[in-house]
C-alpha cells in the first residue's frame, strides 16, 4: 500500500508541475497584449478571412478555458478575500515577475483549483484501486493531499522569487561592466541599458527593458529606476538604483560611480562564493549521516557479524 501512495504522490507533482509550465509558457510575455487580438493581427498579415469564433477555437486550451475560469473564480473570491491577502500576494507576484501574467485573484483561486484537484484525483485512485482502502485512511490521505494542493502554488510562487533574484544577482556584475562600457564609450545610461537588453536574455535584462518602456512612456527615469528596485527586492539592486540616483542629483560622473558599483558587485559574489563554500560541509553531513555512513557500517560489519554468528552461534 505504501507503495501506491508514493506513486500517486509522484504521478500528482509530475502532473501539476506540467500544468504549471504548460499554463506558463502558453500566456503572452506582454502583460497589456490581448492575445485574441494578437492572433486577429497574425491571421490579417496571412490574408485568411476566418470569423471570430474560428480564431477564438485556435487559440490553446489554456486560454480558452483554463485562464477564464481561474479569472472568474478569482473575482468571486475576491469579494471575500481581506485586502490585506490581495495586496501581499500582488507584491509577491511582483517580486517573482509574474510568469504567469494574472492578478492576485485570479492566482489565490489556483490555490483552491490545485487542492480540489489534488484531493479529488487521490480519491479517485482510492476507488479504482484494486484494494479497497479503509474510510479513516481514505479520508486521511484525502486531506493531507488537499492541504498540499492548497499551499502547492505558494510553494511555487516563493521558489520563483527566490530563482529570480539569484539569477539578477549573478547577472549584476556582467550587467554593470557592459554599462560602465557603454557609458565610457559616450552613451547614454537609457541607451547604455537598451545595449544590455540586446546582449543578454535573462530576469535583469527583462526588468531593464520593462524600465526602458516606461521611461519611453514618459515616467521619470529615477522613478522608473525606483519601481524596478522595488519589483525586484534584491538589496544589491536598490543600492545600484539609489547610487544612480544620487550621482544624477549631485552631478557625478555616471562612469565612475558605475565602476565602483561593478567592483562591489564583484566583491559581493565573492563573499557569498566564499560563504557558501564555508557552509558546504555542514550541508553535506545530513546525506552522510543518512545515507553514506549507514551504508559503510553495512558493508564493513556485516563479515565480521557473520563471522561472529558462525562461531558462537552454537552458544545461543
């Protein structure tokens, strides 16, 4: 019986996280596109002549189906959902990047679709199964699996968050000697950025465009530079945006606070390198003493107690 269970729990994670990325890489990257709209466009540029419900059947399942049934569930929600919680979680999906282009509503209903979803295919496997479970134990592992489908998308959502600023983390020093680079050569910060947007493809250069546009749409550039330290939330990011910021108030050459910001960057990574080269074999005594340790105390004792059970087995 053990062994159903695992298979189940194995078979639930492969198929939500496959939902996930399946949901995720079928949205718009541009969070103000329409993609009916988009699709309408792409159909005119070919010349076919298609109604709208043969493009809107075009579209993926996702987003025909699956999208506008978390949005509707999500305003529904949301009428009893504290503002506090709508806040907290828009924050979160801020700092993450939002992957998967939906509100805070539309995100907490997933949380009861994924639980629903958990529970109901653990106890659909419970009734197909070939050995009939017991009801206390149906409806135990029911529940514990609900609560696990329930608290699986804020799972997600941190472990996104976290990958995201340790991608912008490592990028920063890269990112900051293009810029002192361009810069020195006579560029301008705004175009200096657009040549990092154009040199790489990762979460900074992302959040460098998205600041590119908005300063292009008329926001100040400091509170541009202000809104993408606090999507992000990555300490070494906002000192870089607050030193930007001051060397344009007071005058100072863009250049040189570039390049001393670089430097510290660089230093940061080597200290954290160092850091957690120094925690390395704390980490590793937890599989030792688990894994590795019991299995060398298996093969070096187990001669010597079969030694020891032949020769004295006589007296016991």
């Amino acid at each position: 019986m053990s062994i159903w269970i695992w298979v189940v729990l194995g078979a639930i994670v492969i198929i939500g996280a496959i939902t996930l990325v399946v949901v995720g890489s079928r949205l718009p990257e541009n969070e103000d596109e329409d993609p009916l709209a988009a699709r309408l466009a792409e159909f005119s540029q070919r010349g076919d002549v298609l109604s709208l419900e043969e493009i809107e059947l075009s579209q993926p399942f996702s987003e025909r189906v699956v999208l506008p049934f978390l949005r509707r569930f999500g305003e529904m929600s949301a009428r009893f959902t504290p503002q506090k919680v709508l806040e907290n979680t828009t924050r979160k999906l801020e700092l993450a990047g939002n992957p998967m282009r939906i509100d805070a509503a539309t995100f907490l209903s997933t949380r009861f679709v994924v639980a629903a979803f958990f529970g109901g295919f653990l106890f659909l496997i419970s009734i197909v199964s070939p050995n009939k479970w017991p009801l206390s134990r149906v409806l135990l592992a029911v529940a514990i699996f609900t609560v696990l489908g329930f608290f699986f998308p804020q799972l997600w959502l941190t472990s996104r968050i976290q990958s995201r600023q340790k991608d912008i983390r490592r990028a920063m020093p890269d990112a900051l000697d293009l810029l002192t680079i361009c810069v020195e050569a006579g560029l301008g910060f705004d175009a200096a950025m657009s040549k990092v947007v154009e040199k790489w493809e990762n979460e900074l250069s992302l959040a460098f465009a998205r600041t590119i546009r908005e300063v292009q749409l008329g926001k100040l550039r400091r509170e541009a530079m202000r809104d993408m330290a606090d999507r992000v939330g990555l300490p070494e990011l906002t000192s870089f945006v607050a030193a930007i910021i001051q060397s344009e108030q007071l005058g100072v050459s863009m250049a040189r606070v570039l390049r001393i910001q670089s430097e510290q960057m660089r230093m940061k990574r080597r200290q954290r390198a160092e850091e957690e080269a120094h925690q390395a074999p704390i980490k590793m005594l937890i599989p030792m003493g688990l894994l590795i340790f019991p299995s060398i105390l298996i093969i070096l004792l187990t001669p010597a107690l079969l030694k020891f059970v032949k020769a004295f087995g006589n007296l016991f």
